[in-house]
C-alpha cells in the first residue's frame, strides 16, 4: 500500500504533530541539509507551537531555527552536536529551557530506553519507494550510510520520510525497511551533497599538525596495539587524519591485517579498507564523497547504526583498540571539552567522542599546546564532555602525557625515546609562551545547556555567557 | 653540528613559535627576502624579541639579515646581536670586504654589551658569481666566519642561466663553494629543493650534494627537514664501524702497537679522523643547544 502523501504539511497533519510535542531529524546532509528548516517552516506557518526537537546534529545551515525559538514555535532542543552559529545563539541564552547535549551512543540508547521519547521522526531519505524503504547510498543527494536515522525510525511514534528521488517499489539494499514508516512526501531537494564535506576532512600541511601526527602514530605503535587485527577510528580534522595517513603506512610496511576502521568515514579510511590495512569498515557516516561511493560499491564497506556503533550496551565502540580526538581543551585530570571555545560558546559537541573514549582500549587526544594565544591545558575545563578516567593520552607539539592511571602504557611510551611529560608540565610549558588567561565571565545563574553522558546521567552543564 | 637549516619567515609568530619542535639542526630566521620593506622593523621586534624571551631549545639559531647594499643591515644587527643569536647569516656576500664590515660592527655591539669577543659568529650566503669566485678568501678572511651557504635562485639569475631541478647548471658553484669552504676549515651547506611537494626529489637532491661533500642543506619548508636529516645523518653500519676504530685505535695504544688492522683492512690517520667525525656527528644528533 502505497504511504505517499501530497506535502510536508499534509504529513504532518496526518501524524497529528501538537504543541508540545517532539520531532528527530538526522545530519547525514550535514552543512548541507534542506529538511530541518523545510518542516520547521511549515510548523511555524501551521502556528504549532512550544516544539522540541531532538536533532542528531545541528549545523550552520540550520541557523533559521534560532528564529524560531525566538517566536516560540521551538522550545527545546536536544543534540549531539551544534555548530557555532546556532551556538552562540543557545549560548547567549536565546531560549528559556536548556538544550540537552547527548553522544552519538547515548542518544540511541535513551531512546531505547524510553527516556528520549520521539513523537515524529521526519527522515530525510536519498533514496525511497512508495511504501517507505529507504537508503542513502543511492540518488542526486546521496549521503551513504544512514546510520544515526535508525534510532529514529525504530522508536517514534510516526515516522515521516522525505525524499528527493523516488523510486519503484522496492529500493534494492534499503537501509531502513518500510515497517517502520507511516507516510512518504516526495520534495524537489533534500539538501545540497556537497555541503557533507567539512572543512576538516583534509590532512593538515601545517607542521604543527604533521609533528602530532607523527607523535600519535608513534604512541599508537609503542602501545603494542598495532598488530594483525588492529582497528582503529579516526575523527575528521586535519591532524588526526594526517595521523592515520602514517598509522597506514606503518601498516603497509609492516604487512599488517587490521580487522576494522570506524566512524564517520572519510576517503583516507576507504583507502586503508581497498589497501588491505582492514577487513572492513563500519560506517555510521559518511565523512566526503569518496566514502559515499565507497559504501554503495563495496560489501565491506558497511552501514551500522548509531546503536551499534557507539549504543551504552554492547556496541562496536568497544571493539576499538585505538581512537584519535580532537580537543579545545584538556585539564588536569585528563577532562577534555569538545562542546566551547575559549569564550565559552558552544561551538561543537560530543558526537562519538565521549562513547569512542570510552570503549576504545587507547584513547588519544590530539592537539596543539597552544591555539592563536592561549593555552590547551586548564586547571579545569570549561565543560566536560568526555571524563578524564576514559582518556589515555594527549599528544601536542611538545611532549605527551599519559594519563596517570595507565603506568604501563606511559613506561612502553618513554621506553620507546617519545617525549613523555607530566600534564601539569605541559601546562607549565603553554604557560609561559601564553602567560595564564584570565578566567572567561559566565553567568553561573543561568545554564544553557545540559551535557548528558552516554548512560544518560549529566556530566556536566553549559552557563550563558556574559556579553556585554 | 648542523644537517637541516631552515627557514622560518622573521613575520611569522605562529611558525616561529613552533621554531624548534621542526626537527631542523639549525632554524634561520629571515629577516630578509621573506620580509617586504614595510615590515622589516616589525619583523625585527619580533625576533628580537623571539631571542629574548621565547626560549626555544634543541636547535641552533640563525638571524638572517639584510645585505650590506641596503639600509637595513646594521639595524638589524643593533637589535639583535646583544640577544646572542648563535650565528647572523649575511646573504649576497661578494666579497671579504662584505664580510669584514658586518664582523667590525658586530664587534662594537658586543663589545658596548659587554659580551666576549666572537660570541656571534657568520654564515655567508653566496649567491652571486662573485661571491662564488671570491669563495675561498670569502671562508678564510675572519674568525667568525663558521660556514657557507649556497643560494642557487639569485645565483643563477646573475649567471643569467634557468635552474633546473637537476642542477647542472650550479654544479661549477656547488663544488667550488665546497673545496673552498673544505679549505678553510668551515662547514658547507647546499642551496634549498624548491619543489616543496616533491619528496622523492629531494632525496636525491640531497643525496647528491652529500655526495659532493656539503655538510648539510638549507630547507624553505618544514616538510624536507626529516629528508636533510636522514641523508646527512651517518647510517648505523657507519656509526658501528667507527665505535670499532676508535676501540681498536684505542686497544693498540694499550698494547703498544703502530699498526692496526680491522677486518683485514689497514687503520690508518684518514680512516681515524672519518670515524672521529661520525662519532662527533653522532654525539651532535643526540645533543642540542638550549637557548633559556
């Protein structure tokens, strides 16, 4: 039987959206999703009020929502990841009730266990049929995998599925199977594909960036992990991609077999997999184009969901024997913060940090002592989005500590002539190139914004900042 | 000892920051080409100050100046000589006049700061033909003058020929600098791989100057340090084998013998002297100059 129905605004109609209510949305399109804005537009015109949504991840793209809270048409927001356009609005304390920050694994796993509770999921689709089935790896706005649109689909009460390429019934290698969808809107455009690619998806030249790199690669191998049946995940910025661009060759050199790359993946991931480096990658998202052809042609190249990849109850995350992260700040105790920047604005998010620390058997923070004037390493960060007890390393230009609850780790990394230094001495380095940064002003009376952990228990909170 | 040099633009705090984590023996902060004339007296505050209170460690520190023809030179070295640089590289030098006037001026700022005699010492950068044809009296003509570099881009632009990548053209100049410099007793350091993309190429670049005696090379991109240090460093087998020289050098003294042999092989002052160079070059690679 065919679920087509004539508009989003017929669609939502049907699913019989409320004030008050909860709406999903997934970010395969990244900085260039269409779908987000097209259905809260529609809300607004239908004068639907007080709405939460709960997006996997915001970007730039998105910023028309701040308009929307500002009329009321949007009252919370729930994410694992906000851009800083939208942040500095959030930040700036734009809406009354905090947004709610979860990881790419926890986000999953509330759902499933009903504390996330999705009223409407509207599912930007690439590809699907009349009937619902749908995948990304296929159509003018193909995005490959579909992996954190599952939870979605498996938990709402309704599911909406917005697609720019209908096809006849079935889609072959769907992603989601119709069970789960209640009606289809067919749009002249979902997104804009080439907004996937970040900016970050590129290997540094810088050689700050490169020295890292380097340092991580070598971290990697004196851990003893990389042997046959390694694997490893990567995050998209410039270093840590330029990290496993050497993390391959000493794989290539050595012959080694890995088991599995992982994560958002990103072309230098697909070429480890088509060189042998790995029996397979696992594919939550795809990270450039490159991946996206990748996962459309190769059986290796697998789709998972956001569940399986970083859910709070078994999941591929803790299969991982190496991770490497990004941070804007780390301090003492190893707390990293991906969620604001020096000012405190929100500017980022857990996505897979959090869960991938977590799992990972070596988790490797890599970042520059010193970004433009002040230093990476504080008494205490910001906000924490991944606890220090989960992280082992943290690499920078000049030196490496190791986290002191791993001794045998930090005596296999000194025992093969890297440069292991204690954090406080790092601090102690940054600080006398940046001096010691005046602590930012925030509003200790007003939090903006909540960090749930991935058992779903907050671990830390967002204060507005002061702007004048 | 020094293999790598490189160039770090004098405008450029974020680079020069991160000066010593390069992996370079020796970092040359420019003050010249790499700096337009708006900006040479902000560019020099800034390493002055770089020398004053940065602090970088593990790596020798070059302040290339302007040239004698220009204004700028004798300002730059009032700002920088009393911070102790290790050594002023002084470019388009023709001749032992260039070189004696730059030396007499750093001598009175030393000597008004109360510093020893000699403390800053010279590197001249040869680029032109007559610098190239003065080479030898150029190396020989003061104490402070510790080694020569060859700068192939302005040099074949005054020999008014095309650099190539193969270099046939600086072949002439390359060895002439180096008999030269060998000469005198100063070391000699190979004109830059342009090519910054071109790893492959620099290898062999490299690889050839070693082979013509150079002591190391000039890198303008951080990228070809890692390349200049592996082909410049002796190899294992080298470092082994000189251990055992000098071992059996030392044996024969104990034992009261003249001639000594290694693997069949007659030890004698040349063979002693190379193994005494590769021990010093390792003792160099594994140690550094701290700048607090």
């Amino acid at each position: 039987m065919s679920k087509l129905i004539g508009s989003i605004r017929e669609a939502i109609e049907a699913c019989g959206l409320k004030d008050g209510m909860t709406i999903s949305f997934h970010h395969h399109m990244r900085n260039g999703d269409y779908v987000l804005n097209m259905v809260l537009d529609e809300i607004a015109k239908m004068g639907i009020k007080n709405i939460t949504v709960n997006a996997s991840s915001v970007f730039d793209t998105h910023a028309p929502i701040i308009d929307h809270i500002k009329n009321g048409v949007v009252t919370g927001l729930e994410c694992n990841y906000m851009g800083a356009k939208v942040g500095k609005a959030i930040s700036e304390g734009v809406m009354e009730n905090p947004v709610i920050f979860r990881s790419h694994g926890g986000r999953p796993s509330d759902m499933e266990k009903g504390t996330s509770h999705i009223d409407v999921a509207f599912v930007a689709a690439p590809t699907a049929d009349n009937r619902g089935n749908m995948t990304g790896k296929y159509g003018k706005s193909a995005c490959g995998s579909m992996g954190y649109a599952f939870a979605d689909a498996y938990n709402a009460d309704k599911v909406v599925c917005i697609t720019d390429n209908l096809v006849e019934y079935p889609v072959v290698g769907f992603s989601i199977p119709e069970v789960y969808v209640d009606h289809v809107v067919v749009v002249d455009k979902i997104g804009e594909p080439s907004g996937i690619v970040s900016g970050t998806t590129k290997i540094t030249k810088d050689p700050v960036g490169l020295k890292m790199a380097q340092y991580a690669a070598k971290v990697v191998k004196a851990s003893g992990l990389l042997k046959d049946g390694f694997s490893f995940q990567t995050g998209a910025g410039g270093a840590t991609l330029a990290a496993a661009k050497y993390i391959k060759e000493m794989m290539l050199e050595d012959n080694i077999k890995g088991s599995f790359g992982m994560g958002g993946i990103t072309k230098y991931m697909v070429e480890m997999l088509n060189e042998g480096c790995f029996k397979a990658l696992i594919d939550v998202q795809c990270f450039d184009l490159d991946a996206v052809e990748s996962i459309k042609n190769n059986p290796n190249h697998m789709e998972v969901s956001a569940s399986q990849y970083a859910g709070v109850n078994g999941s591929a995350v803790n299969s991982l024997d190496v991770v490497l992260l990004g941070a804007t700040q780390v301090d003492l105790d190893f707390n990293v913060n991906v969620h604001t920047d020096s000012n405190g604005y929100i500017m980022g998010g857990s996505g897979g940090h959090a869960d991938t620390a977590a799992g990972s058997k070596l988790a490797i923070i890599i970042a520059p002592l010193v970004r433009a004037r002040l230093p990476l390493i504080v008494d205490r960060v910001t906000c924490i989005t991944t606890p220090g007890h989960t992280v082992d390393v943290v690499v920078t230009q000049r030196g490496i500590a190791v986290n002191p609850n791993r001794p045998e780790l930090k005596e296999k990394l000194v025992k093969a002539g890297l440069p292991v230094v204690e954090i406080d001495e790092l601090k102690a380095i940054a600080e006398k190139i940046t001096g010691v940064p005046k602590p930012i002003k925030l509003d200790e009376s007003k939090v903006v914004a909540k960090v749930l952990y991935r058992d779903g228990t907050v671990i830390d909170t967002i204060k507005k900042v002061v702007t004048e | 000892m020094r293999r790598s040099m490189l160039f770090i633009p004098g405008n450029t705090p974020s680079l020069i920051v991160n000066g010593d984590i390069l992996g370079a023996d020796s970092i040359i902060l420019d003050l010249e080409d790499a700096v337009s004339p708006a900006e040479k007296d902000s560019a020099r505050i800034l390493v002055r100050n770089t020398l004053k209170h940065l602090g970088l460690k593990g790596c020798e520190i070059v302040i290339r100046i302007n040239p004698v023809d220009t204004d700028f030179w004798y300002k730059d070295l009032d700002e920088i000589v009393p911070h102790k640089p290790d050594a002023i590289m002084l470019p388009k030098v023709n001749g032992p006049e260039d070189v004696k006037k730059v030396s007499e001026y750093i001598a009175g700022i030393e000597e008004k700061c109360g510093m020893e005699k000699n403390t800053v010492k010279i590197i001249t950068l040869i680029e032109t033909t007559m610098g190239v044809e003065n080479a030898f009296h150029i190396a020989g003509c003061d104490e402070r003058v510790i080694a020569m570099f060859l700068g192939a881009e302005d040099l074949t632009a005054d020999l008014r020929c095309v650099r190539t990548k193969e270099g046939a053209e600086i072949l002439y100049c390359r060895q002439r600098l180096v008999t030269a410099a060998r000469a005198c007793g100063v070391d000699v350091y190979d004109t830059p791989f342009t090519d910054v993309e071109d790893i492959e190429g620099l290898y062999k670049d490299a690889r050839f100057a070693k082979a013509l005696g150079f002591t190391g090379k000039v890198s303008i991109s951080p990228r070809h340090v890692e390349g200049i240090n592996e082909v410049f460093s002796p190899t294992k087998a080298e470092i082994e084998y000189a251990h055992e020289v000098l071992d059996i050098i030392e044996e024969a003294k104990r034992m009261g013998r003249g001639v000594v042999s290694l693997r069949g092989k007659m030890i004698d002052a040349p063979i002693v002297n190379r193994a005494k160079q590769v021990i010093e070059m390792e003792k160099a690679i594994y140690g550094g100059t701290d700048h607090e």
